[in-house]
C-alpha cells in the first residue's frame, strides 16, 4: 500500500499523522473498532481532514488540468 504525502496537501505534522492513522483502517471492523475508542469528537475531526483532503486533491488536479479548457473557465468563473 502506498503512503499518501499529506503535506503537500497543506496539512500540519499533527494533521499528517492522524490522516496516516485514519487511512491505515482497511476493514470495517477496523473502522468500527477505532470509532468506538476515539469518540464522537475525534471521528468527526477525522471526517473533517478527509473531506479536507478530498477538496485539496481535487484543487490541485482542476489545476493542472489542460484536456477540457472550456470546463476550467466554468469552473474559474465560478472561484
């Protein structure tokens, strides 16, 4: 499995780690087990940095996107 490079998504050190926690449950077991020992604050923090995650990735792939000029001045019209 690949490591994701958080930071370079603009996330802290702190904010690295716990994404590399979250992104390190594979099972739903996995999943439910660390819900339960975290709590309701901490789970929605980490849904928190993955929806960060998901808009920062998307950013930089709109970005760097050249195959559809007509939909990047949409989408720019619209930032």
């Amino acid at each position: 499995m690949n490591k994701i490079d958080f930071s370079r998504l603009g996330f802290t050190t702190y904010q690295v780690s716990d994404m590399n926690i979250v992104m390190s449950l594979i099972t739903p077991e996995q999943i439910q087990e660390w819900m339960q020992a975290v709590g309701s604050e901490d789970v929605t923090y980490a849904i928190g940095l993955l929806e960060q995650a998901a808009l920062a990735q998307l950013d930089l792939d709109t970005e760097n996107m050249t195959q559809f000029p007509e939909a990047m001045a949409a989408i720019r019209k619209v930032m």
